[in-house]
C-alpha cells in the first residue's frame, strides 16, 4: 500500500502493528470520497453492504495513532482489509483499485488453470526490480524447495503460521547460528514488508535451500508426524547445512550469512550487474 502514490500523495497515517503496516480507515475513505463527514459516511458505507458490516471487527482494528493532539485510538486495518473496504465504495477515485483488484483475481484464475504462468510472472518481477537472472533461477528454485516442505509439513500434523514459523527459525538457526529475525536485523531490513531471502546472496540462498531440502527428506524417512517429531528433523536438516556452511567458511576464511542486501544497491547498478553475467 505503501507505493499506491493517490495515498502517499495526500499522507495517510498509519502504524505498525503485529509486524504489518495498518492505515487508517478514515483517512483513507477521506480521500477516495472527498467527503465533508467522513465518520457519517462510514456508517452509510457499513449500512449499504451488510457482509462489510458483518466482517468489521475482523477488517479493522482500533490502533493507537499519532495525532495533533497526542496519541488516539482511531480505527485502522492493514492493506488486504483496506482494499475490502474500497472495493465497496461508489466513487470514481475507487475505480483504479476495483479494476486492479478484478484483474489480481482473474490472473490468479489463470495461475491455478497453468502453474506456470505465476512462475512466469514471478520471474518478470525479480527482472524489474534489476535481480540479476543466474539470482532469480535460485531465488525461484528456493521457493520450490520451500513448498515442498511446507505442504511435508500439512500432511505431517504440523499447524499453519505459528508452527511453520517456529520450525523455519530452527533451521535457520542450525544453517546459519541466526533465526530470520535475527538474519533481518543483520542485514538492517526494518521494512515490515521486506521479505529476506529477497535479500539474500546466492549462497546464502542455496544454503537455505540445502537446510529445508534436508529437513523434508529426515521428516520423509523418519515419516515424523506433528510439531515435535518435525522440529527434531528441523534442527537436524538445518545441522547438515549448518556443517556444510561452517566447512566452506573454515575453507574460504569468509562468512557464508552477510550484510549485503538489495536495498543498498541503486537500481541502475542492478540492471548494469545482470547485462554483464
């Protein structure tokens, strides 16, 4: 939401929360509207479409806001809720959101009908963003290795955000003596919506993609089921990267896990490095 310039234009206020940005609901209404009693047209909004209504607890959360008068607690939702809202909007400034949000869902129609098209997109993204390609066939391997041991994981018992989340800190602990929040804060992401193996050199990549390969093979093997059973083949598939990084550092007196990120590299510079691999 953060590059949607109509918003960043005429300043929404916003607040991070649960390690996602939340904008305020009123101010964001404010602009698509123009309208003189923001409050009062909420309301009117919630009244016209009952399923909004139904869901506002679920969509909007009361924050904590900064305001000229010090701190308030006004209601906020992150962009997926945001975008909720909008789409029930009659107004003309809406309209760019609601044919965006028409053409996300027919792509994804279109994903499901051919897998390899998301592949597709998601490549041509990396290229725009100046990822250099020999980057993006790891980056995009990486993602396949990581299904795979997500959906291990499903049919294992192990439950969906806080388990995966846990087991994935184990192996990154092995692999590289960091967990990922830790790794963030190494590399200096602080932007709540940087995703870190987005930022990781291609060997930090492919040493994450031993460290979660090998955990799915161990949990294979052993047929390991439910939370405990798969975090002793967690750590153990991270140990195997983990020894195998330690090697490579003890042969090349240099550290696998860097500082380096995408975020200090001017897009020009990363167009020019992948003309010249």
């Amino acid at each position: 939401m953060s590059n949607m310039v109509l918003f960043e234009e005429q300043r929404v206020r916003r607040v991070l929360h649960q390690e996602k940005w939340h904008f305020v609901v009123s101010d964001v209404v404010q602009i698509l509207t123009d309208t003189a009693n923001v409050a009062d047209y909420i309301k009117k909004l919630r009244k016209r479409d009952p399923s909004l209504a139904e869901g506002w607890g679920q969509i909007v959360t009361p924050l904590l806001v900064e305001t000229s008068g010090g701190k308030q607690k006004l209601n906020c939702a992150d962009a997926e809720g945001l975008l909720r809202i909008i789409q029930s909007i009659p107004s003309p400034k809406a309209e760019p959101f609601k044919r965006w949000l028409a053409h996300v869902g027919y792509e994804r129609l279109q994903e499901i009908e051919n897998p390899e098209l998301a592949a597709t997109r998601m490549r041509a993204i990396y290229q725009a963003k100046g990822y250099s390609d020999a980057w993006i066939e790891k980056r995009m391997r990486g993602i396949a290795v990581r299904d795979e041991l997500t959906s291990e994981w499903k049919e294992r018992g192990v439950k969906e955000s806080v388990e995966y989340g846990i087991l994935t800190a184990e192996i990154s602990k092995a692999t590289f003596g960091l967990t990922p929040t830790q790794y963030r804060t190494y590399k200096g992401l602080t932007k709540s919506g940087d995703n870190l193996r987005d930022h990781m050199t291609d060997l930090e990549l492919i040493f994450t993609m031993l460290g979660e390969a090998s955990t799915t093979e161990i949990a294979r093997r052993r047929d390991a089921q439910d939370f405990d059973e798969n975090k002793t083949a967690a750590v153990e598939g991270g140990t195997v990267a983990g020894s195998a990084r330690k090697d490579l550092e003890h042969r090349t007196k240099r550290r696998v896990a860097s500082r380096d990120n995408y975020l200090a590299i001017p897009e020009g510079e990363q167009r020019r490095r992948r003309a010249l691999e």
